[in-house]
C-alpha cells in the first residue's frame, strides 16, 4: 500500500502548476512592495511612466489611464500601506506555495481557506469593475479551491 501512495502522490498533478502560480504571485506582490517603499518619495505618476516605459505597455489604453489616475492620488502614506499590503500578501502566498510544495498537510487546508476567503472580494471587484484577467484570475482561484478539495490523497502521509 505504501508504494501504491506514494505513486499517487507523485503522479501527475496540477500541483506543481499550482505551486508555480502561487510562486509567480509571491515574486510580483514583493517586487511590487519593493518598488512602492523605493519609490514613494519620487512622483508616483513619474515612476510609473518610467515602468511603462521599461517595459513597454501601451500609454494609450484604459488601463493605463486608470493606473495613473491612482498614481495621481498616491501619497508617500498610502505608498507605504499599499507596499506593506503587497508584503503581507506576498508572504502569504509564500507560505501556500512552500506548504504545497513541502505537501504539508496543514497547506491543503490553509489554501482552500485563505483563497476561498478572497473570492467573495474577487467578485465584488469583477462586478464593480469588470475585466477579463479578474475573471481568469478568479476561475483559476476556483478551479484551485475546488482541486485541492478533492485531491486530498496528495497531502497524506
């Protein structure tokens, strides 16, 4: 039977996807409270024509209006609570991710309660303001609630 499970948890999964996503979300959210703490005593609306610029987004499109209308708005204050909410989110994903990866029994459940407890607010911003990456972020949030629910064979030890 042992080798039976251990098969099972090493089969192919969605697990290492769901790591990587969790991975990718940890990096961007820290980079992300890095550059708010680096930067939030220059003009946010200059910083982020440098970003824009670097990385070559589209000046012209509604994201990018919306984006500086916050930049316009930010303050050195809300700069340094948004870069510590990034943090905070960061290190949460951080610990899903390792927990999942490590296949701790306790991260299934962290997981499936900490993602589950976001959706609401997920939907609430899709309704307020729809777009078509809130959507598939929100699907993929589902669709990982829902695999871990069922995929409780990976996490047994």
């Amino acid at each position: 039977m042992l080798v039976q499970n251990d098969v099972v948890r090493h089969s192919s999964s969605l697990l290492p996807w769901i790591v990587a996503f969790k991975a990718f979300k940890t990096l961007t959210l820290t980079a992300l409270g890095v550059t708010l703490l680096t930067a939030r005593h220059n003009d946010p609306v200059d910083v982020l024509m440098r970003i824009a610029l670097a990385v070559h987004l589209p000046l012209t499109s509604k994201a990018f209006e919306h984006a500086l209308r916050f930049a316009a708005n930010l303050t050195v204050r809300k700069e340094t609570a948004l870069a510590f909410t990034a943090f905070g989110y960061a290190a949460l994903m951080g610990t899903e991710g390792v927990g999942l990866y490590l296949r701790k029994p306790w991260s299934r459940w962290f997981t499936i309660g900490a993602t589950s407890s976001l959706i609401p607010i997920e939907i609430y911003e899709i309704v307020k303001e729809p777009h078509a990456l809130r959507v598939l972020i929100l699907v993929v949030n589902i669709a990982i609630v829902l695999y871990l629910v069922r995929r409780r064979e990976l996490f047994e030890e």
